[in-house]
C-alpha cells in the first residue's frame, strides 16, 4: 500500500476524502438530508417542476460524465504503464456497465431530484479523477494484490449485474409499483447489488494499492451499508409483511 508524503497538498487531499466521505454517510441516516434516487425518491415530485426529472434522465446525468472522463483517461494511459491501463480499462469498464444498466436493464417509473442527481455525478466524476491521479504517484505495485484485485472487481461486478437484472425481471409484467425480490442472494440479505459494488470498491482499492483511494473505498462502502440499512426499513414500511434477511451480511447484518 503506498502512503504519499505527508505534505500540504496531500494533507488536504487525504481531509478532503475523509471529510466527503464522512458527510455523505452522515447524511443517509436522516430522511430529510438522504439522497433522493431509485427507492428513497420522493413519489409526490412534481415533474413539472424544473427541478424534478425522470428517474431515468437522473441516473443518465449521474454516470455519463464519469464515463466521459474514464474514456478520456484510458486514451491518455495508452501512453503510460500497463498498470495504469489496467486501472484505466477497468474504471471505463464499470461506468460503462453502469450506463449500460440505465439504458437497458433498469426499469424507472418514479421521478429524482436534479440538485441531487447533481451532487452524486459530481461526487463519482470526482471519484473517478482521483482514481486517475491518484493511481499515477504508487511507485511499485504488488502483482498479487493487483490479480486478486482484478479478481474480485469481475467477481463484484458479476454479482452486481445478476442482482440487477433480478430488479429487473419483477417488473417484466409491464408492472411500475416495487414488488420483493427473492432470487440469488435476495434469499438471505435485502441489498445483494449493494454488496456487489462493495466488492469491486475493494478491488479498486487492492489494484491501485493507494492509501487514499483506501480512504474513499471505506467511505463508500460505509455508504451503501447506511444505504442497506434504510433499504430493509424502507420495505418494512411500504409492504405489511416482508420475509427475514439481513441487509448485507446473511444473518450478521
């Protein structure tokens, strides 16, 4: 794991991921501050007005500039290591499977909150300069952190996709209401996706072996175990009765 001189410039850099991170997990345990996309939209929006659009328009803001950037990334790490490729390839790989999902394999019916949508496209476009930049100071890397860290990022995004197009199949009847799920792993925890993307949050940081993108990993992941988290309340209060699971680890948590 590299660990950059503990100069200003990275002093401030390492506050800022700490602090980011921290506010974005501190907000999702209130229902007044929560991010406001795909379950924990407000269903009374009003799409008339300009600050309310389609869910699907939503998600489409939130990943296409990362995306955007990640290609102009993996041009320029054409003329750099194979490492910083591989980060590259595989940091284009995952905004382009998240663009991918929004256009065919996820079903919208609810609306979001643009400021909101805002927020979180700029919280990944960050996150995904960082990668980059980031990436580029680790002077040595180790190959068997980078293979398990590949590893793990195909195993995360497979589990991921699957659980996905589980979402998607509930509503293949033409239906728009949330119905439960209970295929894969949604027999035993509520947010099987969510752990999909904690794994490949960890391959990330397994590839990159930067310490601060450690410190953005652990954040994100912190974030999506609160998001599990209101994820099982929140079926406790739309269905009267919902089968037993926990939110990210089978009879943990």
């Amino acid at each position: 794991m590299y660990i950059p001189e503990w100069n200003l410039i990275n002093l401030l850099i390492a506050a800022g991921c700490i602090f980011g991170s921290s506010a974005l997990i501190y907000r999702e345990f209130f229902p007044s501050t929560r991010l406001q996309y795909s379950k924990f939209s407000d269903i009374s929006l009003d799409i008339s007005i300009p600050f309310n659009i389609p869910s699907f328009f939503g998600m489409l803001l939130i990943y296409t500039p990362s995306l955007i950037l990640s290609i102009g990334f993996l041009w320029v790490s054409l003329y750099s290591n194979f490492h910083m490729i591989l980060i590259s390839f595989l940091t284009f790989l995952h905004y382009l499977k998240r663009v991918l999902e929004v256009l065919f394999i996820h079903k919208y019916s609810g609306k979001s909150n643009l400021f909101h949508n805002i927020l979180i496209s700029l919280s990944y476009a960050t996150f995904a300069i960082l990668i980059y930049f980031l990436s580029i100071q680790t002077i040595q890397y180790n190959l068997i952190l980078t293979i398990l860290g590949v590893i793990l990022f195909f195993t995360g995004e497979a589990i991921n996709f699957y659980h996905h197009c589980i979402l998607r199949d509930l509503r293949k009847d033409g239906s728009k209401g949330y119905k439960i799920p209970h295929r894969g792993l949604f027999k035993y925890i509520w947010c099987p996706h969510y752990v999909g993307e904690i794994i490949s949050f960890i391959a990330f940081a397994f590839i990159t072996q930067h310490f601060f993108i450690l410190i953005l990993q652990l954040g994100s992941t912190g974030y999506l175990t609160i998001r599990a988290y209101n994820t099982k309340q929140w079926y406790k209060q739309k269905f009267n009765k919902i089968p037993k699971r926990a939110c990210l680890l089978p009879y943990i948590f």
